[in-house]
C-alpha cells in the first residue's frame, strides 16, 4: 500500500487510518494531505484512527506534525475513534498535540468541524478588515 | 487486520476499503455493516474503493452481495472513487451489480445518497398509510 486514500466530503477532507504508519507511509500522507489542503481549500481534516490499537510515539508525532501543517493552511484538524488504550500510551509517552481536536467519532467530529468552520464569527474572506 | 472500521456520517455509513478483502475480512464487513445498518437506521452506505488497483470476481460478488443485503435493510449502497481499470475488469469478469449506484467520489456520492434519501417523496416514517 503506497499512501491512504483522501476523501473530500464538503469543504472537509477525511483520512482514515487502518494500517501501520510506517515511515514512507506517513511522510506521503503528510504530503498528499498538505497538497489537498491547497488544491481543494479545505477547512478541516478529520482523521479517523479507530482501527489503530497500537500508536507509538513516532505516529503521535507525525500525526501533531500534519496538524500544525493543516493549522498553517487555514484548516483545522479533528482527531476522531482513539481507542482508551491508545489514549492512555500517548499521555504516557509524553506526546501532547498543540493544534489537535479529538472527538469520539466521525459523526460528533464532523459536526463540530462544520460548526466550527461555520460559526458565528467566521473569517473574512474578502479582506474586508485589511 | 480483522475488521474495516464503519464510519457513520448522519444517516450514512461509510466504509473506506484499503486493503485486499481476503474471504474473512469480506464476510466480517458483510456481518458489520448489516448489523451497522440494523443498529443505527443508516438510510446509506457509502463504500469506497479508491484505493483498490484490483478486485476480482470474489471481491465484486461481495460488493454486491452488501448492496443486495443493505437494500433488503431499507438503506441504498453507493460504490465511490472506483478506477477506471477496475471498472473494465468488472465489467470483463461479467460482474453485474443489481443494487448498486456509483459514483466518482465520496463527495458526490454523499450528495447524491442525500437527495436520494431526503428526496421528494421520502419515506413514510409513522406507517400512516398503513
């Protein structure tokens, strides 16, 4: 398997993870996702690791990683379906992720996603402030 | 891996399909998802195939099989991102699927599910016309 498929739902794009992040793997994500972000204009990337019993320190990591790069394109990132065990590893390996949302699902993470992307303040688009 | 995760999306199922679906893992998704179906009232199933390079005659039977059982659940199977390769194989293999729409993405398939299910007519929820 090269890289994971990017789906676009709406103005969110959607990764699910169901394998190990091996090296190459994430480092492709990381690319494919970042170049999604710039082509489609999404404002947020919802990342499903429910099929993840395992997450090891290098995963948290790249998985903060593309979260501060969505962050720098203008998209927010929703971590969603972490199983309690994986929670449990990552505080005891000390990640902390910066620019990461969680939810406990697909459903509840898109929600707040879009609510978030469309609340009451928004961003102004046409530079209307500037 | 023993199971593909089953996302829910409002009234939609979505299945993303990364890997090969070897005999146990085909039959394991059919008993997911119709529990799935059953369990949540899902009206839709999204399954996307974009990152299959291949599918054979077993993994085309399959996919419809789902689609046939979903339908008899009241919920409408939508197969997205298929490759053009996999399409001429299917075609080849003489796979015909009785219950299926596709669609070229997750996004436009989810539209479509959309209309469908809220199309109209709808669906008589209370059974006042019995």
């Amino acid at each position: 398997m090269d890289r994971l498929p990017i789906l676009r739902l709406g103005d969110c794009l959607l990764v699910t993870i169901q394998v190990d992040l091996h090296d190459r793997l994430a480092l492709t994500l990381q690319d494919d996702l970042t170049n999604a972000i710039a082509r489609t204009g999404a404002r947020g990337v919802l990342i499903d690791i429910s099929a993840l019993d395992i997450v090891d320190s290098y995963i948290g990591r790249v998985l903060g990683n593309i979260a501060a790069m969505s962050r720098v394109l203008d998209a927010e990132t929703m971590i969603v379906g972490m199983q309690p065990a994986v929670a449990i590893t990552l505080v005891e390996l000390g990640v902390t992720w910066q620019h990461v949302r969680t939810a406990l699902n697909v459903d509840q993470g898109m929600r707040r996603l879009r609510a978030s992307i469309d609340g009451p303040r928004g961003r102004p688009e046409g530079g209307r402030d500037g």
